[in-house]
C-alpha cells in the first residue's frame, strides 16, 4: 500500500512540474517565447486550481478508487498526447486537461487515506478496549465470589457476575457468527 501511495503522489507532482525544467527546449523546440512555453506549467496549475474542490466533493459522495483510476487513466493518456503533439496550443490544452484531473489522484488519494487509517483506529480502539472491559469484568467476577454474601448482597453479586460475563460492545461472539435474540429464526440458506 505504501509503495502504491508512493508511486501516485511521486508521478502526480513529476506530472506538474516535468515541463518546468525543459521550457528552453520547448521555446526553441516549438519556436515560441518564454511566456507561451511557461503556459505548460500554468495550465497545469489553474486546472488543479478548478477541479480540486469538485473532485473533494465527489470524494465525499462515491466511492474513492474508482475515481483515482479513472483520473490517473485520463491524466496518463494526457500524458502521450503531450508527448506525440507537435503544436503548442495543443500541448497547453492537453496539460489543462491533466491539471483537471491530478486532484482525482491528489486530494482522493488524501480522502482515501484518511479513510482507512480512521477504520484502522476505530478497529484497534475497539479490541482495546474489549479487551480490558472483559479483563477487568473476570477480576470483578473472581473479587465477587470469593466475597458472596447472602442475600440482598448475594442478588447483587450474582447481578455483577452476569454483568462481567456478557461480551463487550462491539466485540465479536466467540461462535465467530452473528448473534441473534432468543427465538429470531435464522436466515435462509440462500440470503446467508
């Protein structure tokens, strides 16, 4: 997975400033000022510039990987229509178009990110804290039997006991399946 981030954010940042360091070839190469040759960098930043915010949105409403592939397939075609065009006003279009699409690898591969490692927390937090709810319920548990009283004390002690043996919020039964109410018929073959 890091390597993959890696690959993406490195080829996302080569794609907007790989003309920057060529624009004297690119000057002598499409016989152009330095100003129009700079437009190849320029036309990449005001596309990130317009579709970063867009791209966040859909982020927020679809599913991210779809949308990285999709983006990294177009600024990657982009990218051999820069390489073949022999016109300038071609090439500044085509980097436009890249520029629009680099935030569908930059700012979902951000979202994306954020994602997983929020999952990757919430996962570990709850066997934490599963964990130590039932280590502290079995101490709890061992403490009330060896202080079991009669009575009313007794009642409460065998409330507690019950209390420390149920499973913690959230952790899995130790079947490995789904727990049901009492009495709640089990799926169909066909839907399990």
């Amino acid at each position: 997975m890091q390597a993959v981030v890696f690959a993406l954010v490195a080829t996302t940042f080569l794609t907007i400033y790989v003309t920057q360091p060529v624009l004297p070839v690119l000057k002598e190469e499409f016989g152009v000022t330095p100003g129009i040759a700079s437009l190849t960098v320029s036309a990449v930043v005001l596309g990130i510039a317009l579709a970063n915010l867009p791209f966040g949105v859909l982020a927020d409403r679809f599913p991210i990987r779809p949308i990285v592939l999709g983006g990294g397939a177009v600024v990657a075609l982009t990218s051999l229509g820069c390489a073949l065009t022999e016109n300038i006003g071609l090439l500044v279009a085509a980097r436009f178009v890249q520029g629009l699409f680099i935030p569908s690898m930059s700012t979902c591969l951000a979202a994306y990110l954020s994602l997983v490692r929020l999952r990757h927390r919430r996962r570990r937090l709850g066997r934490t804290a599963s964990r130590g709810i039932r280590l502290s319920g079995g101490a709890l548990a061992a403490r009330i039997r060896r202080r079991r009283g009669t009575g009313r004390r007794r009642r409460r002690s065998r409330a507690a006991l019950a209390a420390a043996r149920t499973p913690a919020i959230g952790s899995e039964p130790r079947s490995g399946g789904i727990s049901r109410p009492a009495g709640a018929a089990r799926a169909p073959a066909h839907v399990r």
